[in-house]
C-alpha cells in the first residue's frame, strides 16, 4: 500500500516479504538489503534473525520496509544469498500495490498491505 508518512513529509510504498516456510519456534526476522534502480526493486536476503523477545511464536519470517519515490510499474528481484531468485512484477500508484506477476515455485511471498501479516 502507499501513504503519506508524516515524519519524513512525502508519500511511501509499504513492502513486505514473508517466507512461504514457516518456523516451529520463533518468528524470525529477515535481513534483507533493499535497492532500487530505476524500475527495478532488488531485496537480497542476507539471513535470519532471532526474534529479541525469544517467547515462543510459530510462523513465517518476516521483513517490512517504506521506500519513498516509486511509481508506476517496478520488477522486484528477490534474491537468497545470491543463488535463489523469485521474480514479482508489481504496479504502484494512487494509494495501491497491485501484484501483476508471482513467481511458481518461491521461497517468498511478496506482501503489499500490512494487513496481509
């Protein structure tokens, strides 16, 4: 979803990625490095870190993000430690993130909305 984030004054798409495996134990947190170049999005998984409140929480893991000053239509390139990719194509504008295109087989799912967690 977009919005107006008050703090830094200016519009901000929300983007989300939450693993398709999910954890017995904890819900962790994904590191993931964020890049965009022209229309093209790339969040490169880095890993995944323990949760800091270590109560027990099954789940999937989970990485969110607001990145300013995308509009129109973006290739998102997901990549885990440089050998897996998942490919999603996504249009933004006007208070929305459509998903056009998902990968098959991935080992994430691209999350648009908050309320998707």
């Amino acid at each position: 979803a977009t919005r107006y984030n008050e703090r830094e004054r200016r519009p901000v798409t929300y983007v989300g990625l939450r693993t398709v495996t999910e954890f017995s134990h904890f819900r962790y947190e994904v590191v993931v490095e964020v890049e965009v170049k022209g229309r093209e999005l790339r969040l490169d998984i880095h890993g995944l870190r323990a949760p800091e409140l270590t109560l027990p929480h099954a789940g999937s893991a989970l990485f969110e993000t607001e990145i300013a000053g995308l509009e129109g239509t973006y290739t998102v390139v997901v990549s885990k430690l440089g050998r897996e990719v998942n490919t999603f194509s996504i249009d933004i504008g006007a208070g929305r993130v459509l998903l056009l295109q998902n990968p098959e087989d991935r080992f994430v799912d691209l999350v648009t909305t908050p309320s998707e967690w």
